[in-house]
C-alpha cells in the first residue's frame, strides 16, 4: 500500500512537473524573443537615471564626452554601414521587381510621403497659430529690427528640389546637397546677391532618385544583369548581417547617449519652464499625428486594428526615440518588419530605405518653430507666407538628413523666409534634446505605417508578381525531370 501511495505521489509530482514546464518554456520563449526590447529599455533607464544622478556633480566636458564615447562609436559605425546598405537595398530591390509594377509601387509610395509630410506641415502651421506659444513673450520688450535679407521664394525651393534629384557629381551627392542662399555684398549694407550653394549632408533624394533608376533598368536587361543584381544582392545580405550584429550594442550605446547628454545639458529645470508652450504645442502636434491621424489612416486603407500593428513596433521606436537618429533606427525596423510583423520583403525593402524622404515628425515641428519665433518677434505672417512656408517645408522635409537635431538646423535656414534674427534659434536647444527624440519617433512610425499601407495597396501587384514567380519555378521543375527522362 505504501509503494503503491508512493508511486501515486510520484505521478502526480511529474504531472505537475510536466504542466509546469510549457509555461516555463513559453516565458523564456517570449523572453528571448523580447530581449532586444528589454536590455534597450533597461539601457535607457539606466542612462537616464545616472544621467539625472551626475548633474549635482557638474562634471567636465571631458569626462562627459569619456561617458558619451561608446555612444559617439555606435553612431559612427551605423552611419558607416546605412549609406551603402541603402543603396544595395534599392538597386537589388527595384531590378527584382517587375518595372511596370515596381512603378505602380514607387508612385503610391511617394504619393503616401508626399500627403502625410503636406498633412503634418499644416497640422503643425494650425496649433501653432491656435496655441500662439510664442506670444507671451518673456524676452524684453525692446526688440532688435529684423534683418532685411530676401526670402526665399517658392521658385528658390523647387529649383533646390531639382538639382537635388538631378546631382552633377554622384559621389559629391554622398557627402553635400544643394541649396539657396542669400549672401550680402561686401562693402553694402543692405545689398543681397543669391547664391547657390552647398552644405554637409547627404543628398538622399538625389541618391535615392539615381539608384531606383539604376535597378529598374537593370532589371529589364535579362539574363546578362543576373550578374550584377546578384552583386548588389549579395551586398545587401552582407551589410544587413552586419547591421544586425551591431545593434545589439545598442542597449549599452544607448545609456552611454542619454547619460551625457542629460548629465551635460545646463539648466534643464529652467530651460523646460520657459519653454513649456513650445514644447507643449510640438507634443501636441506630434502625438494627434501618432495615435490619432495615422492609426485612422491604417484602420480604413488596411482595414485591420491599427493599434495590434503598432505595438509590435516598440523596439523600434524605443530605439529612435533614444538614439534620435532616424538613420540608426533602419536596421531595427527591417528586423522588426521582416522577423517579426512578417511584411513582405519586395515592400519593406523598397519603402524602408526611401523613407528618409519621409519625416513626418520634421514636417509637423519645423513650422511650429519657425512660428515661435516669428511670435517672439511679433512678424505679421501673410496668407501669401503660409503658403510658402507650407510648400517650402513640404519639401524641405522630404529632402533633409536624417539625422539628430535635422529640423533645428533647416530651422535656421528657414529664419531668412520670415525675416526672423537668427540669435532667437538658439532658445530652440533647450528643448531640442526632448523634441527631436520625439519627432524622430513619428519619422520611424510614418515608414512603418507606409510599408503597411503600400502593401494594402499593392495586394493585387505581389499576387501578380507571386504566380509569375511560381510559374517561372515549375517550369523549371519541369524541364528537369524531362531531362532526367531523357
């Protein structure tokens, strides 16, 4: 009877063993499939906090820049690899396309950017002039005079346009874009020249524009360009393992950001005070966009439940929110696309890196700036300067660097439409750490959302592009076992 009591007991312990284990087993399973998520989120609390911890301590610029190190390395290593990794990904991804159909594509997908980019400058243009946040001025009542520069005109910016997606040196477009300027002539005081001039950055539209016609024609070239798109191909796979290896580092990279700039940034209680209508416009804007416009956008094109779709987005947007870097955020969206939401790859990898002409969030926080300023000053905007500044922006977004603080710096340029002093741009900084993260975010969601609705869009092309596929597979089946026949 004892044995057969003991024999119970033991059966009934292995059952419970047993029962125990698939949970066990599903929980390491989620978090392994999460641990990127976890150890970036882990990084970014742990940044902060010890940021927030050595302020008291006002450290030096050089143990700031020492603790800020990793971070510079990490940054300098993904913009190392994304140019390339951009433009392998368009060349092999546009020649394996049908060119009929990939173009069919191209234009939804740059009609989407151009919409939302035009819906974001006038949702940003309307809370700026609904909330006013630079009216209450807390700068002396005594203004300076603004400078009498000429503006740019509407002509200006589509002219800049133009030579951006027409470079005379491919090469030179890797580094610099063009743009308009007005400089004054030496020996006057208020005689203007126009100019047209260059800046560090590079010109992505006119990148981006050279390789979809590369790898469109070199897909319609047959069997002898096998050769070359199987090169760009290879690159592209070769790059992407790359990429993939280096953002591990990114929890670790990403504390190492966060705590130097945090710990170095001056006066951060007062910098938030005097700028709280700013910042509170700008969030506004930004987040009306990112739980509101955009999800009805995926609810009646996709016609799924938006918010299911973005929450698998997380690692991805935690990483631009930390790193502020568009750019630094690419690889991480391929693999939360491809791995884990399962898009298609034809789509991810043609919307992804032509996304940089996609800043949703640049778009809807240049013109509250500019309008803060102009505020600050007490300019009288005209309709005729909105609309400027409306398609001036517009454009100015699909065409910027994806890089940190991107808007701050079109900020400046755009001072001379208005006639603002430029000094004023400087009060932009202080907040500049908190909104450009944000504002990244909305870049990185607006792709992700892109890529969703392209494919909405384009069922019908992929399916097409799908049986072709197939058919082209079962004829060769075919042809080997009558082969093998004979």
């Amino acid at each position: 009877m004892m044995d057969k009591h003991a024999d119970e007991m033991e059966t009934q312990s292995q059952t419970e063993h047993d029962r125990q284990r698939p949970t066990k087993n599903k929980c390491l399973k989620r978090l392994r499939k999460n641990a990127f998520l976890i150890c970036t989120f882990i990084g970014i609390i742990i940044g902060a906090g010890s940021g927030f911890s050595l302020r008291p301590q006002k450290l030096t610029a050089d143990t700031v820049s020492l603790i800020s190190y990793p971070g510079e390395l990490f940054m300098r290593t993904l913009k190392l690899l994304v140019l390339p990794f951009v433009v392998s990904c368009i060349i092999s991804g546009t020649a394996s396309l049908n060119v009929q159909k990939n173009g069919k594509i191209a234009i939804r997908t740059l009609a989407y950017f151009f919409s939302t980019s035009l819906l974001n400058v006038v949702l940003g243009t309307s809370l700026a002039l609904l909330m006013q946040p630079g009216t209450a001025s807390y700068k002396s009542s005594e203004r300076k005079p603004p400078s009498h520069r000429p503006q740019i005109s509407v002509q200006d910016g589509f002219l800049d346009i133009g030579r951006n997606l027409l470079p005379d040196n491919l090469f030179r477009a890797t580094l610099e874009t063009t743009f308009t300027k007005y400089e004054l002539v030496p020996g006057t005081n208020d005689t203007y020249r126009k100019i047209v001039d260059s800046r560090a950055g590079t010109d992505m539209i006119g990148v981006v524009l050279f390789c979809i016609m590369f790898g469109s024609i070199l897909g319609t070239m047959g069997p002898k360009s096998q050769v070359v798109i199987d090169f760009f191909s290879v690159i592209n796979e070769t790059l992407m393992k790359l990429l993939r290896g280096v953002i591990w580092l990114t929890p670790f990279s990403v504390g190492s950001i966060l705590c130097g700039r945090i710990a170095s940034l001056p006066n951060i209680g007062e910098a938030m005070d005097r700028l709280a209508w700013l910042v509170l416009t700008v969030f506004l804007a930004l987040s009306l966009y990112h739980f509101f416009i955009v999800q009805l956008i995926y609810f009646f094109i996709v016609r799924q439940n938006p918010f299911a779709y973005y929450a698998q987005l997380a690692p991805s947007l935690l990483t631009a929110f930390a790193t502020s870097s568009k750019a630094a955020s690419i690889p991480i969206t391929f693999k939360v696309l491809e791995d884990e939401v399962k898009m298609d790859k034809r789509i991810t990898r043609f919307v992804l890196p032509i996304g940089n002409l996609n800043l949703n969030g640049s778009a809807a926080h240049m013109p509250i700036s500019l309008l803060f300023i102009a505020q600050l000053n007490d300019i009288d905007l005209g309709v005729g300067d909105y609309v400027n500044l409306l398609i001036t922006i517009t454009f100015l977004s699909m065409s910027m660097a994806t890089v940190p603080s991107a808007s701050l710096m079109m900020t400046v340029m755009l001072c001379s439409t208005i006639n603002a002093p430029l000094e004023d741009v400087s009060l932009l900084f202080a907040t500049d750490w908190l909104l450009d993260r944000i504002e990244t975010v909305n870049n990185v969601l607006g792709d992700c959302y892109t890529v969703a609705v392209v494919q909405k869009l384009s069922a019908r092309e992929l399916a097409s592009l799908r049986q072709e596929k197939n058919g082209t597979l079962q004829q060769l089946k075919e042809s080997n076992i009558d082969g093998k026949s004979v």
